[in-house]
C-alpha cells in the first residue's frame, strides 16, 4: 500500500469537504454542513487512523465506512444516484500508485 498517496488522497478529500461546507451549508433545507460533521468526518478520521497505523485491514475496513457514510449523506440530501464505491481496477493507467522506494 503507497501510504504516502492515501495521506495525500485523504488530505483532499478533507479540503474538499471544508469548501463543501463553506460553499453550501445547506441546500434545500437540509443540513449539508452538519450531515458532514455529523457522518463524513468522523469515517474520515477512521481512514486517516488506519493509514497513519499503515494496517491495510483497518484501511478497507475505514473506507468501506467512510463509502457508507458519503453514500447515507447523498442520499439524504436527494442526491441518491451520487454513489460511491470501491474502486477495483487502477482509475489511472499513467500513473504509476506503488509506493517509492527509499
């Protein structure tokens, strides 16, 4: 597992979710900002907890969480066809994700 790019990937993701927050707190009435303090945040930390113990058992198991939690957020917010998943093949293939060696 390349620990340095799920650090970095995570790091994303969390700004990601910041501007989320900043940019519409709610839509519609519903909570945006609150739904990923409440639910994405902390599945977030689960993944960050697991990758910093570099344990590749507790990272799939942080991720499947995190995936429900996002997957639970957009459905409550009418948003059901936004759908996470796992990836399974690499997303890139110019791209090379192996971690460097030192």
């Amino acid at each position: 597992m390349n620990w340095e790019l799920a650090a970095f990937e995570i790091d994303e993701i969390k700004e990601g979710l910041e501007d989320a927050e900043g940019l519409i707190p709610a839509l519609d009435g519903i909570p945006i900002a609150e739904m990923i303090k409440t639910n994405i945040d902390p599945a977030l930390a689960g993944v960050k907890k697991a990758a910093e113990a570099r344990s590749s058992v507790q990272f799939a198991s942080a991720f499947d969480n995190l995936t429900k939690a996002c997957n639970a957020c957009h459905a409550a917010a009418k948003r059901p066809f936004i759908r996470i998943q796992r990836p399974t093949p690499v997303p890139l293939t110019n791209q090379n994700f192996a971690p460097t060696e030192r």
